[in-house]
C-alpha cells in the first residue's frame, strides 16, 4: 500500500485515502467542436504511459481535492505531489534517484 | 527433434533420459530477418510458428528483453473462455478455443488443456440480465454458453454457497462447458519448441530499444541489446510494455498498463470442479493439476510497471473468495505475484495493422490474453503474412477508437439504477 | 515417559504433560513440544509422504521451512486445516492429527508404486505424453493425475473461527528475535522511538535457544535472553511472538500474521484464531538469520535424515535426542557442534563425516575427546533403510573421485551443507542480491526501502559478530529516523563461529544412473531432474524451476533453491549470479486465508446500505434485491403471491388509486452558487437556462465519450440552487464526475457540490389519487401554480419538506423528500392518510414495469455504456443551442452519426408470449449460425394493459415501426411487432389532472 | 447518553451514540473565508483539520474551501450567512441528518480505532479532525482528548460501523 503526500493537507497518508484519478495535465479544450476526430481520440485516449516518472492525478478524499503526482510506475514511489492547476513541473535530476 | 511420446518417453527412461535434446537452441541474432516479432511470450512465438507453418515464413526472429514466457503467460490464472458478450469478441475467442482443442497434439507438446468448465456468477438482477444476454447472443454465435439456476450452479460447484443472505446472493451463472484452463508454461515453451523446429531464431535476454523507420517511414529494423536488426514487418506482442516500444516508433497507444495480482493456495486434494469466475466480487477460481487453488483478482487502481501490487487488493480478493466459498478460509496461501496487464479504454484487445507501414501490433488483452493465445498468434500471423487483418480481427483496429466504434465488453457490464 | 526424551532438558515443562494423537494413535507430549518433537521423543520419525513418489518422509527442520512433515491438524467440526507443518504446530490439548497423502496407512502407502516407476516421472514427463488418442486426456490421463494431486485434504465446511487485522504505525520494526534481532531493538529502543520486535516462534531468542552453552556478558545465553527481553520490555518495545512477518510491501508496509489461539487447549470467547497486522515502519530491520541446507546425495531424503542443526534444536529446546546413535555429514563447521552436544548428551555418535580436507584443529580435538570418529574428505554416498535409516554409506573423496566405501549402522544421519541467509522479505522489495564467493552465498545488495539487514542474515556467522552486527544495524535504523543512540558491544564467550563450503550433488560410489540425490523433498525433484532440464533448453533458473517443479513446494524454496541454482549453474557451466535467483514471493510461509479476511466476512464482508424506510419494509414482509451498496425492497408479497401476482397486484393498485414507494436510494446532490445554472449547463446536455425556479427537468448525462452516463430529475429551487438526483448506482460516481470538472477544468466558477443523499429521505407518491391524498398533508405549495414537474420546499405531515411533483409511472406523481431521521414518520403517516385510498407500497420491479408501460428508460438496463442520446430517442433532452457540454464532441464522431445503430423501440409478441431480458434478435430466423443479430431485448414485462410488452435495441430501430422481427429462443422462435417505447397513455393525459 | 458513567471493566471502549446537532457544510473559495467567518462569528481555520469553537459553534476545515460546522439544533446561521452571500458568494448545505455521530472513548481507543484506520490516529492531534476511511465507511473522526473520539457516518453506513466495533470489542474482552 502507497505512502502519498497530499500537498492540500500538507501530510503523508495511506493509498486507501486516496482515489487514482489517470494521467495529469490533459486539459479539456476550451472549444472541442474545433477538434478534428484525431486530436479528438487523442484527449479520450491516447496516453503516454510512462514507464518511469508518470504524471498522473489522485483525489484524497480527506479534503476532497484531485491532485497532480509525479511517481515512478517501474518502482511505484512517488517523486512529488503538487495541487492542481499548478504548471507541470519539469522532473529533477535528484527528484529521479 | 525428438519426438514426444510415452514411447518416447519410456526409451528414454530406460537409458537414463540421456538422449532428450534442447527444446528450443539460445540463438543468438542474425543481420536481417523476413519478420521480427517483439516479445517471445504465448502471443509471440505462437504467431512465429503460425508464420513458418501456415505462410512458408521461416526467416522470423522472436526476441524478448527476458526469458521466454516470462511475462504474463507464466503469470496468468490460465483461465480459457470465449463466451463473451459482443460478435466481434465471442468470434475471436472462440477461433481461439478451436485451436486450444487440438494445440497439444498440433504441438507435439502437452499444453494440458482441461475442458472443466467457466462458471460465471450472477450476483444481482442486473447481472442476470446481463448474462442471459451473454447466453442468447453466444447460442446464436454457436458458442457454447448456458444459463444455470443457483441450484444448478450448487449442483456444478459443490463448494459453492448458495444461501440466500449472502451479502452477493448467488442467483444463477452462465456456464461454458467446453471453456477451462491450461498449463501456461507448456504453451510458451511448446510454441517454442514447435517455431523452433521449423527455423524460427527465439532471442532471449534481448531488450528492444527502438523500432527504426526509414525515410519513407516504413519500418526498417529494431535496434536490440545486441545491435541493430534489419527487418521489414516487426510484429510488437509485448503486453504490458507495448506502450513504450510503440512510442518509439513514433506511434502513441491508447493504452494503460495496471499490476494484476494473482495468487495459489497450498496444493490439497481434489475440491474444486471447475472454473468461477466472478466479475461482481472480481474473484476468480480454479483448481490446478498440482492441487493448488488458483486465484485471481482485478487490477489495482494505478498504472504500473512494477509487477508488485499492493495488500488491500489481495485480502478484498481472498475475502471475496472465502465469501462465495466459506470452506476456504482455512486454506493457505502459498504465493502470490504480479503481472503487468495493458488495458485499452474498451477493454477489448487491438490486433492489426498500423498507421506504420511494416509495423503490426497485438496488444491491449488486459486480463484476457491468455485465453487468445493461439487465435491472437493465428490471426497476428496472418494479418503480418498478408499485410491486411483476417475477418476475425478486422474489428479490432486502433481506427477504432477516432471513430467511435468501441467494442466494449467493460462498459456493456457497466452497472446503474 | 517418552523413550528419546531426557529428563528435565529443554524448555519444554516437563511437569505439564499434554496428549495429542496422530493418526488415531494417542501419544503423550509436554506443554512447549511442537507435534514435530513430542514424536520424535516416541522416536517417530516417519511423519509424511512425498507428492510424486509418496517416499516415506521423516521431519528435516525444526521450524517454519519443513518440506516433509506436513500433517492434517483439527480442533473440531470446521477447524480442520492441512498441510500444517509439525515442526510448527505446537501441542494444545485434544489436538487432532493424522499424516497426509498416503493409503491406506503411512508405512504401507500403495501410491509408493510410482517410486518404483520413478524413472518414468523424470522432468516434465507430462508434457511429452498423454497426447494420444486425443479423447483419453478428458476422460482418463487428466482424472488420474488429478486424483494424485494435492497434499492434504480440503476442509469441507465453513470455519467457525474469527479473523481479525489490525493497523500498526512504528518507528522501528524488527523481523526476528535472535541474537541480531534482539541487540538491533536494544540499540533502537534508545532515546524513545517506538520499537516493535516480532518472531515467528513462542519463544524469542532465535539460535540461541539452542545454543544454551554460549555465554554472552557472563551470562549463560537463556539468561541473557530472558534479561534482555525484560529490558525491551521495560523500555516500553511492544514484542510479539507467534507472529511471522510475511510480506514487505511499498513504502515500508509489512505484512505480520499473528497467530493467536492455535496453541490453546480453550481459547476465549469471541477471541479471533489469527490477526493480520498491517505494519507501516519509519524503519525496518530484517535480523531473519539463515536457513540451514541439506546435503545432495544418494538417500539423502530417508525418515532419520534429518539437517544437524535441527536435531541441535530437538535436543536443547524440547529435550529430546533424534537418535541413540546418529552420524553427522557436513561441509560446515557447525555440524560439529550438533554432533558434540549430542555426545554429551548420551548419544553414541556413530561418526562425523566432513567433505572437506581441512577442518579446524579444534573440533577435531572436540570429536577426539568425545570418541566420535571423524573422517574429513569424505561424503555419504548413500543410505539404508526403509521407514527410517539403518546405515549410511561413507566413501573417501577426492574432488569428483570417489574411493571405496563402507557401511556404517547409525539410527538417523545429521547434515549440513551449510547456511543460506533468509533474504525473501529483502527480496520482497525489490531489493538486488550479490553473490558472494568466499560463502557461496547471495547477500544483501541495493536496497529500495528504508531498511537494514542485520547478523546471520547478511551471511555473518558466530555469535560475538552477529550480536554487534545487530547493534549497528539497530544505531543505524535510529539514525535513520534522525534520532542519537550509542552503539554497544558484547563480549561472548563458549563462541560457535563457522565456515563451510557449498556442493553440488555430492558423488557416489554406487550406480551414478540409480542415484537418487533430492533437491525438493517435497515435490521430489532430484540432481538428475535439474541436469535434464538444463539438457533441454532450460537456461533461465526460472526455467528450471517451472520445468522440475524445484523450489516450487509449500517450503517456496527454503530447503531447495540454492542447492537447485549450484547444480543448475554447474550443468550449465556458468556461476550462479549469471544463472540468478528465482524471486521470491510473498507470503513468507503459507498463510491462512482467514487472516487475509480479517473482518471482511459474514455480515461484516461488505457493507449493505438501508434506507431509513427498510425496518418497515422488513416489519412488512418485503423480499429485498441488491442494487449497487443498498438492499432494496422488490416486492410485497401477500400471503400465497409469488413475485409475478405481487408485482401485478402492486403495479394495478397504483395505476387504479395510490401506490408508496421507497426512493430514498436515489442519490442527491445539491447544487448551489452563482454559476449553478452555467455549470448544469455545461455538465448535463439539457439546456437550464430557462428552467424557472420551483420547476424541475429530466437530466441527461453523458461520458465525455458521448454515451449515456446517468440520468435524473433536477429541481430549480432558486436562481442559483438546483436540487439534482441520480440513479442509485450512479450517485458517487456522477458526484465524483462533477467534482473532476469543478475542480479540474472549471475552478473559476463559483458554485459548489454537496452529496445529500442520505440528508433527505425520499418517498414516492404515485396515482390517481395521489394529489388528492396529499393536499391536505402540506403546507407551503400554491397549488394553482403547482403543475407536473414543479418543486417547492415547504411541509409535508408537518415535516420540513422538499416536494417535487414528477412521474416515473405516467400516473400523477410526487416524490416527498424530509430530513432523514424523520424518513419512517413520512411513510406511515402517508400510509395512514392513504388509508381511504388503499395506499398500496410498492417495490422497485413494479417501478421498473411502471416506467417500461411509459417508455422511461433505466441507465444501465436500457443503456449499456454503448448508446448515445440519439440511439436512446432522447434527442429531445439535448440543448441544440448549446455551444459545448460534457460528451457533446464525440456525438459527431463518424460511427456515432453512421446509419444502422442501435436504437431502442419497444416490443410486442405477436402470440403474447414474455420475452426474456437479453434475448437476442434477428431479421432472418432460418439462416445458419453464426446469425447475424440486430439487437437484444432490454426490458420485458408482463404489463398492466393484459400483455407482455417489451423494450429493446435494433439496429436502425427508429425506420422498422410496425415491422416483424424474430426472438429464436431455445423453445422455439418468437415473432414480435417494433412499436413506440410508450404503451401507456401516449398524451400523458393522465399527468394533467 | 454522553454524559453516562464509564464502565471499562466490560470493554475498554465504549462506544456510545449521540444526540443529534445542526450539521452544515459550508464552502466558500479562500478569498471569502473571512467574510463568512466573521458573518457566522467564527475565525474559520485554514490548515485541514483544524477547528475553532465560538459559543456552542465549532467549526472543522475539511479542505481549502470546506469547512463543517456543527452547532445546538435550532441554531440560526443560515440567515447572516445568505446576508453577506452576495459579496461572499458560497454554499451553506445542512447535512445534520446525512450522518450520525458515535462517541468512542476509554483506554483503548486508538486499539479500536486501529483496526479499520489504515491511517495514524494517535498522529491527530487532541482538538482537530480528520476525514478519512474506517474500513470501506468515510467518516470525519474528531479527536476531543487523548483517548476521546467522535466519529460522523454516513447514516447508511453506522450498521456496518457498529458491528465492526463490536467484534474488536470483543477482541479486547477475549484480551486477545
């Protein structure tokens, strides 16, 4: 079972607290009726997964709040965890080891 | 090669088992190959034998970064089944389940394919909708599907509870008698044994780096662990690492790769007929040839590469099990392990062509690969021989997915009201 | 008394007599035995069969690793469990147990035929045969090698026992209470960290229980033990026995299985038999000690055979010799030791053979004093005896040569090929292995937790270095928390350090081909099994292993994966780290699935959900169905009705007067802010605009793939407050939908969600009369402004009431929502008022045949997760205006707009018949199959308008009104006529009123 | 009901219901805390999990932009908040009903809690909150003194709660 850090309780919890909620900074497009069909299937399901550092969404259910994680899915742990709607932080070289 | 038989068997015996040769040699890459077919699991070397038996293609290298069969074929449930809801997937599965009956003797290789039965559970009204769905649409495919009352379920499955206050009160199943289980190992190293015999190059222990594309864009080769290979049509059937090697081809999948636990029990005497599957608790049940109970639960919630998979998931699994079948819980747990299953938003697998010229895919089998195993190898193989997909697999295409025509077994079991 | 036991040795209570049978035969033990060692004091050693050979089996170990004295034990009627290890169990009065996989009896075992034919059963015979003719696998080959399979037998009834799990948060975890793993908690328990230290055994103490001659800190090792608990104890370490940790998971989780009353003669009321723990450690520190290795020769596996250290155990922690007259094999030092105490113990050691050259002047002295021969470079090269060794065979060595040998008479054989350190937990995380030459064993490499490894573990031998070993892994755990502590050290005197060197199937003078050298006792894998497998094209260790079976008994390898690796390496001329290590998997040593359970059984499996209405649905004789969480009532029968009379009963009263129905499962979710209508407009296809405040609307919400989600009606109570209900599975999840996209995609708007689900309690009204009922009960509705599909707060029989005017029956309707608590005063007060009206309540199946006569639809029933808006004729609920809203893009996807969808028209047969509910349709009845089907029956009822009628999807459904198409059921094909979904009053006349 | 004697010698927790209160959940975006704060006449905390009390009115911060109020029944608060709503737009829904609150205390309460917590109660600190699961159930677990818990359950989920605790009393009774 997963430790995460909810950076809007600024604590370190248990993954039975927490709901996976798939990749992160996928934004919905402010006009999807300009969408081709492609890029269209590409924000339905195109998904980069990742083997390795993976930005993905959580949603503690102490607060309520989705948040963004950056974890590594060869070894599962989590290299930083940040609110939503902040900027997709670009990963470290110290955060990777 | 030798071939297997108790008679066979029996010289052998009498001379020590000196004579046995190896099944398969550890070749080591050759420049350039007709096809290479990236990962060597139940998929992969079933469709190189396909290839050199049924097309004349021979100059085929099957190349996996591990051991052969060691990815989900060795860590599967082995359960084999094809009475699923939709045409497009009763038809694939049950092509596969044709090639099962005959696969240890077409192989030369005991697969031990046991014909004991899937029992489905219906838990609540909707379920029973749902299967006696399944059941009508499986009678007029020609798959074999019945619906069974909850005695007749009780009747099939001695162990199985019945009582009504259950918390998921058993109300009936859908049962296949001609689906069943088999012996995972067996089947990756039969095809190997069978692809190798008839020249196929099986190189282990070699990762994949990139799939390399010339300036038309088609594929040209793969760059490996141990140098560039040169080939024309690569064929990726590497299950949960899909993704990535596809990436480096410059094509993104609609996939995501989720740890799928699985467990056994200590091995006891014969108690449990057949197999059980169900989807409302995701527990999943069988008995093996060594007497282990062989179980199987649903993919954790994050995506993963880690072949690890968390406690929670196994002890609501174990619980689920014991609830259906309370005279388990003194039973013991010997081993439990991970695998890693790619899943498409559908839930149904992709198997075809791509936007790619010489560049084919057999993926997204999320929990259900093993069951496909021959039929995706027949179909792979076919639609790599003849650069375009057999009717079987037509629909299964990544185009599917911009046009919206889903073939979605996940969402048609999709509860409301 | 017992013949092998010596008076007052051990730590078994001698005055406490205990008696337990075995296969019907009682014998006497003492509190403290384990089955193992109150048998072995009979001087039974024949314990159990083998899976494939069924070879007579004697215990090997004296602990959690036994392969071979695996044995059926039984408190009463469901608390039978097999496959218990002997050496475990400890004896509890009125324990019942009896050998497994034998008949008829253990000494005579007819299976024993197949160790006759053992040459048949080489590696992976199974897949070279059976093949032949095809139909004799089904019926004869797979039954018969099913038939042998197996252990012990299953229970066969439900187990009366309690599970229980408990979660544990420490700073320090310690895996074993050896010497390691007692001086790492002494180390840890400095300056106040929270320490617990736990051990698979009764007793703490690990090797040094039988070791009692060893001194540390002048005191003699029990001593010194029992002080040094008392110290943890007194500094506040929590210390658990019978407690095996047996999985290392993520972050520091590990899994500990406490066994709790499986020793007890009467264990308490309500007490739970096992209790899983759910550890999360700041720190972890695995002192888990190593696992001795059987030598690999010739009849290494006869009842007598036995690994020296055991018999060591036997002898100081039960007080019992394994034999008058043993011989001692090894390639380790500490075999030596065993044969000593053994000596001094009475036993005539019959001699001590060692395959090395060079052995330490010391013991030799040890053996010359006592009168044990010794004979260095020199191995057993086979053994005599049938149910229990008579002799063994002793043969001068020479690398691979072999002299002549001779018999010598021994009662039981002690080996020892040295020590593995028990590195599955490290394992468990992932953690690298090194090989390490000079032990020829694999160590601790890289490590990806928190955690130390500590003592015998780590490869290090002799109680001096393991004890300091400890003390620094313990400091360095401490540290590792960022708290201070001093390290310590201890002096040891009587010391037992050693060295050995590692073999692979030692030679015989005897026939090579006949050899027999076991590797897996259990699944009986031999030397010559691994070589063949190799032979074939096994290189991966995984390979070998899968292909022999070796590792893969209920020991998971303890006894046989590296004396597998060295042979395997050997056959294929590579070192073992190029030919690896299988990984291990957790559990650590088999566990119960009960302790998996915990409390997920019986009525605290999972949660059912009830309404605040269900006593009274139960009080009133209400048969329930599940549906998502909740228990719901389906039906009311009268005495003699069955489901059908009830339903119809139920469905005519409401269409001729009043029926009540529970629907407080709906799910409900408040809507409130200034952006409330911007947001419904965005999340739901319907246009909310215009909907005026005391008015309500039918919801429509679609996956942003564009099918139909969920549904509902939504109640405007003011400008910026909508009252939005779901179906009952889909409360959390449209919640949750609705939560991503406020939180995610729309942060700027200002309005916020609550669940109210369970705030309000939800009662339907359904009839002719139901307004007419229930004017007189409320107060705060104008009702000359109070048209279908109206919504006001106000009170209902005095209650703070939500009243929506709607209908899911066609018939006038209300739907009564108050406050929870006073959820039953609602119902019977209604029922009261009712009276007059022959009220009758109603469960979900007549709603479900209510909604079908008017062509409602229910999501997930008449939708599947495939059907879009238009496919469901709800074109009508989507804003044309609207620019965008969830799942509108993909409407316009190419095969979402293509003709030939499936569309969902109603059904009626032509002979009356009832269709059944996923029934199949086709266009052609007569053609072959695979038929081409067009759709399936979604929803079938016997109605209240005197014939089935049915609703269904068909592809292009919409352009086949009034056409025939065909339902072929087994019993014959039904014809049925596409109509409207609506079959009930189609000018909702009846909703005016 | 609360204020009955303690009895530890049968069970070392006693697990009581409480009486009902007025149970509101208010969200307001972080800009406008303060207004409604001073509106309801509390200071509303800002940390997750901490409380303030004003009068018989207490106030929970369940998130950034949610707080739990509880306060006597019958007491008013909607009114000043809907006064100020214009300038502090936001959400006052009552949920007095949607749960019910048990009483758990005595010595070996964290024990109890410990059984279906995955988190670490003795890590919440005497006088603040947390919302986090008891087995499958989300509950709001108030820490009112070292060995003195409330816990809020969804109504429909108490029977499920309930019994769980009675088997681990039981445990504690059984003294294993």
């Amino acid at each position: 079972m997963l430790l995460i850090h909810c950076p809007y309780c600024e604590d370190t919890l248990p993954e039975l607290e927490f709901t996976y909620a798939g990749e992160a900074h996928i934004a919905r497009p402010a006009d999807p009726s300009a969408f081709s069909d492609e890029e269209w299937r590409d924000f339905l399901f195109i998904r980069t997964n990742a083997r390795g550092p993976h930005y993905e969404r959580w949603r503690h259910i102490g607060c309520g709040r989705f948040f963004n994680a950056l974890r590594d899915t060869v070894s599962d742990r989590f290299l930083m965890t940040y609110k939503a709607g902040e900027a997709r932080p670009t990963l470290t070289q110290e955060a990777a080891e | 090669m030798t071939r297997f038989s108790a008679f066979s068997l029996l010289q052998q015996a009498l001379n020590g088992h000196k004579g046995w040769r190896e099944q398969w040699p550890d070749s080591q890459p050759k420049a350039e190959y007709d096809v290479v077919i990236v990962g060597a699991g139940g998929h992969g070397l079933g469709a190189a034998y396909y290839l050199a038996k049924e097309h004349g293609i021979t100059n085929v290298a099957v190349i996996d970064k591990g051991w052969l069969g060691g990815g989900n074929t060795g860590r599967n449930t082995t359960i084999i089944r094809s009475n699923y809801l939709y045409d497009e997937s009763a038809k694939l599965y049950d092509h596969a389940l044709d090639l099962w009956d005959n696969l240890s003797q077409e192989l030369n290789y005991n697969v031990m394919y046991s014909k004991r039965g899937v029992l489905m559970l219906a838990h609540n009204v909707h379920d029973v909708q749902s299967f006696q769905r399944h059941v009508n649409s499986n009678r007029l495919n020609g798959v074999d599907n019945r619906w069974l009352t909850k005695e007749e379920c009780k009747a099939f499955c001695p162990p199985l509870n019945i009582s009504p206050d259950a918390r998921y009160p058993v109300m009936g199943g859908a049962l296949q008698m001609r689906a069943g289980t088999a012996r995972h190992d067996a089947v990756a190293w039969g095809y190997a044994r069978a692809a190798a015999a008839r020249g196929v190059d099986i190189i282990q222990n070699c990762a994949v780096n990139a799939i390399r594309r010339g300036p038309d864009g088609a594929v040209i080769g793969v760059d490996t662990a141990k140098g560039f290979i040169r080939a024309k049509k690569v064929a990726v059937s590497a299950a949960g690492n899909t993704s990535v090697v596809m990436d480096s081809a410059g094509l993104r999948m609609p996939l995501e790769s989720f740890p799928l636990q699985a467990l056994v029990s200590e091995p006891v005497k014969p108690i449990f007929p057949c197999v059980v599957m169900s989807n409302t608790v995701h527990a999943y049940i069988s008995q093996s040839d060594k007497g282990e109970l062989v179980i199987g639960s649903g993919t954790d919630q994050y995506t993963s590469y880690s072949q690890r998979g968390g406690m929670p998931l196994i002890e609501h699994t174990v619980a689920a099990i014991c609830e259906v079948f309370p005279i388990f819980t003194r039973m013991r747990m010997l081993r439990k392990w991970g695998g890693i299953v790619d899943v498409t938003p559908d839930r149904s697998a992709i198997l075809g062509k791509t936007p790619i010229k010489g560049l084919y895919v057999n993926c997204g089998w999320g929990t259900g690969g093993f069951k496909a195993t021959p039929g995706a190898a027949h179909l792979l193989a076919y639609t790599v021989a003849k650069d375009e997909p057999h009717p079987l697999n037509a629909p299964f295409t990544l185009e599917r997915f911009t046009t919206g025509r889903l073939i979605d077994e996940a969402a048609a079991a999709a509860v409301a009201h | 008394m017992s013949r092998y036991r010596i008076p007052g040795k051990g730590r078994v209570d001698h005055s406490a007599p205990v008696s337990f049978t075995f296969d019907g035969k009682t014998y006497g033990g003492l509190r403290g035995d384990t089955v193992a060692s109150a048998l072995l004091a009979h001087g039974v050693h024949l314990m159990g069969r083998s899976f494939k050979y069924h070879r007579p089996r004697g215990a090997v170990t004296a602990g959690s690793e036994e392969p071979n004295a695996l044995i059926g034990t039984s408190r009463g009627a469901g608390q039978f469990e097999p496959n218990t290890r002997a050496t475990v169990q400890e004896l509890r009065a009125g324990l019942v147990t009896e050998s497994q996989n034998k008949w008829p009896n253990l000494s005579f075992d007819v299976g024993a035929v197949n160790d006759r034919a053992y040459m048949l059963f080489s590696a992976g015979f199974y897949y070279k045969t059976f093949m032949w003719p095809k139909s004799f696998w089904d019926k004869v080959y797979e039954p018969v090698i099913r038939g042998a399979a197996g252990l012990g037998k299953s229970p066969t009834e439900p187990d009366p026992d309690r599970y229980a799990s408990r979660y544990l948060h420490t700073d320090v975890l310690i895996v074993g209470a050896g010497p390691a793993g007692i001086a790492a908690a002494l180390a840890a328990a400095q300056s106040g960290a929270d320490v617990t230290l736990v051990d698979e055994n009764p007793e703490m103490g690990g090797s040094l229980l039988s070791d009692p001659a060893v001194q540390i800190d002048g005191k003699p090792a029990w001593d010194w033990v029992d002080a040094q608990l008392a110290r943890l104890r007194a500094a506040g370490v929590r210390l658990m026995t019978r407690t095996t940790a047996i999985g290392y998971y993520h972050q520091n989780m590990v899994g500990l299985c406490q066994r709790l009353t499986d020793h007890l003669d009467n264990p308490p009321k309500g007490a739970p038999r096992e209790r899983m723990w759910r550890v999360r450690a700041g720190q972890v520190v695995l002192a888990q000690g190593a696992l001795e290795k059987p030598l690999v020769f010739d009849g290494n596996d006869r009842p007598g055979v036995m690994l020296a250290g055991a018999a060591q155990t036997y002898l100081h922690k039960y007080g019992v010799k394994v034999g008058d007259n043993p011989a001692i094999v090894t390639s380790h030092d500490s075999a030596w030791y065993a044969a000593f105490d053994l000596a001094d113990n009475g036993a005539r050691v019959a001699a001590i053979i060692d395959t090395r050259d060079v052995v330490r002047p010391d013991l030799l002295d040890g053996a010359r004093k006592r009168g044990i021969e010794a004979l260095t470079s020199h191995t057993v090269t086979t053994t005599r005896g049938r149910l229990r060794v008579k002799s063994v065979r002793v043969a001068p060595v020479r690398g691979t040569h072999v002299g002549t040998g001779r018999s010598i008479p021994c009662d039981c054989l002690l080996m020892s090929g040295g020590w593995t350190p028990s590195l599955h937990l490290f394992s468990h995380t992932k953690g690298s292995l090194a090989w390490d030459t000079t032990s020829q064993t694999f160590l601790p490499d890289r490590k990806t937790e928190e955690c130390e490894i500590a003592g015998a573990g780590r490869g290090l031998w002799g109680y001096e270095s393991v004890l300091a070993d400890g003390a620094a892994a313990g400091l360095r755990a401490l540290q590792g928390l960022g708290r201070a502590g001093h390290d310590a050290s201890f002096t040891v005197a009587n010391d037992r350090p050693g060295t050995g060197v590692s073999h692979t199937e030692l030679p015989t003078d005897g026939n090579a081909g006949k050899a027999r050298a076991f590797i897996d006792f259990q699944n009986d894998v031999t030397a010559k099994d691994i070589r063949l497998a190799v032979r074939e094209g096994m290189r991966s260790i995984e390979h070998v292993k899968r292909y022999t079976t070796n590792g893969m008994a209920t020991d998971q390898g303890k006894m046989s994966n590296i004396n597998g690796l060295m042979i395997a390496a050997d056959a294929l001329g590579k070192a073992p780290p190029q030919v690896g290590l299988t990984t291990f998997r957790p559990p650590y040593t088999p566990t119960s699935f009960g302790a998996f359970c915990g409390y997920l059984r019986g009525d605290t499996f999972q949660l059912t959900r009830k309404t605040p209405i269900d006593p009274w649905a139960e009080a009133n004789g209400a048969v329930f169905e599940p549906v998502a969480q909740w228990r719901r009532a389906w039906y009311f029968p009268k005495p003699g009705e069955d489901m059908h009379a009830a339903v119809l009963r139920e469905c005519k009263a409401t269409r001729a007067s009043l029926g009540i129905f529970d629907a407080s499962t709906l799910g409900k979710i408040e809507v409130a802010g200034p952006d409330a209508v911007e947001f419904m407009n965005r999340m739901y296809t319907n246009p909310w605009t215009k909907l005026q405040p005391g008015r309500c609307r039918y919801g429509l919400l679609l996956g942003e793939d564009g099918f139909i989600r969920d549904d509902g009606v939504i109640g405007r109570l003011s400008s910026d407050l909508f009252h939005v209900t779901t179906t009952t599975g889909g409360a959390a999840r449209v919640l949750t939908m609705m939560e991503d996209y406020l939180q995610t995609e729309w942060p700027e708007l200002d309005v916020w969600l609550t669940s109210t689900t369970e705030q309000w309690a939800t009662v339907a009204l359904n009839g002719p009369n139901a307004l007419k009922m229930l004017k007189p009960l409320v107060e705060g509705v104008d009702w000359e402004d109070f048209p279908h599909m109206s919504c006001a707060e106000c009170t209902v029989a005095g209650l703070p009431a939500r009243l929506f005017r709607l209908s899911f029956t066609g018939e006038i309707g209300f739907e009564v929502n108050v406050p929870a608590r006073h959820g039953l005063t609602l119902w019977t007060a209604l029922m009261e008022a009712g009276k007059p009206y022959d009220i009758c309540p109603y469960g979900t199946e007549t709603m479900h045949v209510l909604r079908a006569e008017k062509g409602y639809i229910i999501v997930g029933q008449d939708t599947d997760g495939t059907v879009t808006p238009a496919d469901a004729g709800l074109e009508w609920a989507i804003g044309k205006a609207k620019k965008d809203f969830v799942g509108k893009r993909s409407l316009s996807r190419p095969d979402i707009v293509a003709k030939g969808r499936k569309q969902l028209v109603g059904l009626l047969t032509e002979d009356g018949s009832l269709l059944q509910e996923g029934a199949q349709i086709v266009l052609d009845p007569n053609q072959p199959k695979p038929m081409k089907m067009v759709g399936h029956v979604t929803s079938s009822y016997q109605s209240t308008m005197g014939h089935p009628i049915a609703m269904a999807v068909i592809e292009g459904g919409f352009d086949k009104m009034g056409e025939t198409v065909f339902v072929p059921m087994p019993d014959g094909v039904r014809k049925a006529r596409i109509t409207s979904t609506v079959f009930y009053d189609p000018s909702n006349e009846r909703l005016k009123a | 009901m609360t204020n009955q004697k303690h009895q530890f010698d049968a069970s070392p927790v006693l697990v009581e219901d409480m009486a009902p209160v007025l149970r509101l959940s208010l969200r307001v975006k972080p800009a406008h805390r303060a207004s409604l704060g001073q509106a309801l006449g509390l200071d509303l905390p800002t940390r997750v999990g901490a409380r303030v009390a004003a009068g018989g009115t207490e106030a929970l911060c369940l998130g950034p932009d949610e707080w739990l109020i509880t306060a006597p029944e019958g007491t008013d608060l909607t009114t000043p908040a809907r006064a100020v709503y214009a300038d502090a737009p936001h959400s006052l829904v009552d949920i007095s009903d949607r749960e019910v609150t048990l009483r758990l205390s005595g010595p070996s309460v964290l024990d109890l809690l410990a059984a279906c917590c995955p988190r670490d109660v003795a890590a919440i600190p005497v006088g603040s909150a947390a919302r986090t699961v008891f087995d499958s159930a989300t509950v709001v677990l108030w820490r009112d003194g070292p060995t003195d818990f409330r816990m809020d359950i969804w109504r429909s989920f108490a029977p499920h709660v309930r019994a769980l605790l009675a088997q681990v009393q039981e445990e504690f009774v059984a003294g294993l």
